[in-house]
C-alpha cells in the first residue's frame, strides 16, 4: 500500500496488523474480491432501484409498497453475500471469493428474504417521503425532517449489526435483535458514529447524483460496508466471540 501511504519498515503484510495498518492491510488483500462482489450487489439491487423509481414517478403508494418488498427479497441474498464477504475478510478466513460467495448464497438466502423484504419496504418509504419533501409547496418543519433523519439513522444502525449476525450464525431473529440492543447500549457511542457515517456517505452520493452514480459498481456497497465493520469488528469479536466459533471450522 506504499502507493498512497509511506512505506512502514515494520509493516509484514503476512501478520495480522492492527489499527491504521489493519485498514491497509485489508484493503490490499480483500479489495479485489470485495469489488467482485458489489458488483453483484450492484446487479442485485437494480431491480429494487427500478421499484422505487417506477412508484416515485406513478406517484403511487400501491405501486411503492409490494414493489419494495419484492425487490427488497431479491436484494436480501445478495447484500447477505455483501456481508459475508466483508466478514470472511476481517476474521482472514482461508478460500477464494467465489466459491464462499456460492456457499453464502446457500446457506443464507432464506434467512435473507424477510430482512430483505423490510430493507426495500424502508428504504421505498423513505425514498418516497424525500420526494414528498421535494414536492411540497410548503417545506416540512424541523421536527418532521429530524424524526426522517432519525429513522434513517436507526435503520443503519440496526442494518450494520443485523446482517453480519445474519451470515456469521444461526440463530433466531429475536436472538439478533436481543444482541442488537445489548450491544448497541454498551457501545452507543461508537455504533451511533458507525451509522452517522454511513449516512454521511449515502448523502454523498445522493447530494451529487448523477455524477457519483459511476462510482456505485467501483466503491459503492463494499466500502462502507468494510469501513463500517472494521470499526465495530473487534468489539463484536469480543462479545460474539466470532474469531473462536468459527476459526476451527474454516482452517484449510
């Protein structure tokens, strides 16, 4: 990585670093195939795209809600194989990316399509009430735009520690929910600045759309993705105990 960072005479890319290092060291290794798979993603997450379009232009609410869901079930498998992979990288499980990318598919994408389903349900409504916003004569007051801002920020939040729990292990949705708010209440602070820069970077790109558009099959899913999880990732080794469950299963 000495291509955008001085070269460090101690860094050995073969050890697992930590810190600052970690992060290149990561993104040195894994990019490649994490690009891979948002591409994917990507293709995954066209027809739900098309199914908030299509409602937001037809104006129509009956349109919106079945087609959000439909399209959030096919989405759900694919940001599962999003997680899963961005989870393999950060724990270094042995394998290639594709072979791990089919297994995930098999092994998730049942228990993908109901949080898939409400992942396109939310992100329709929301979608939707922007455009009201956009539409109205008379500007929506602040406490209406903070209670939108804070239903997107819970929603990121719950997504960032949902989905890795979803494709690490099997266990009920009430069990990921518990585990959710035990975590998030002893690491408030740190999950809530997870989730306000995943928001940060999404308004990115939707405040200079269309021009950011052409950087969603090269950047947009995988690296949040990653940089989200990083942060969080040790902590929820700690607490999950991931790296001992699942590291005598996957040695090659």
């Amino acid at each position: 990585m000495g291509l955008f960072f001085p070269d460090d005479p101690s860094y050995d890319e073969s050890v697992r670093q930590t810190g600052f290092n970690r992060y290149k060291q990561l993104l040195s290794l894994c990019w490649a195939d994490w690009a891979k798979v948002n591409f994917l993603t990507v293709l995954g997450a066209l027809p739900l795209a098309a199914a908030i379009y299509t409602a937001i232009v037809a104006s129509s609410v009956l349109v919106l809600l079945p087609a959000s869901v439909a399209g959030g079930m096919i989405f759900g498998p694919f940001l599962a194989g999003l997680y899963d992979a961005v989870m393999r990288g950060l724990r270094d499980a042995p394998g290639k990316w594709w072979p791990a990318y089919k297994k995930s598919w098999r092994q998730n994408w049942r228990d993908s399509l109901l949080p898939g389903a409400l992942t396109g349900l939310f992100l329709g409504v929301f979608s939707f009430m922007t455009a009201l916003f956009w539409w109205a004569q008379v500007p929506p007051s602040a406490g209406t735009v903070a209670l939108y801002l804070f239903a997107g920020l819970l929603f990121l939040l719950l997504s960032t520690l949902y989905w890795p729990q979803l494709v690490l292990f099997r266990q009920t949705a009430a069990n990921r929910l518990r585990n959710i708010i035990l975590f998030a209440s002893k690491y408030f602070w740190r999950v809530l600045g997870t989730a306000a820069l995943q928001a940060a970077y999404w308004g990115i790109y939707f405040l200079f759309a269309p021009f950011t558009l052409v950087l969603v099959p090269l950047l947009g899913f995988w690296y949040i993705t990653f940089l989200s999880q990083l942060l969080l990732y040790a902590r929820l080794d700690r607490e999950l105990e991931i790296e001992k469950q699942l590291t005598p299963l996957e040695k090659p």
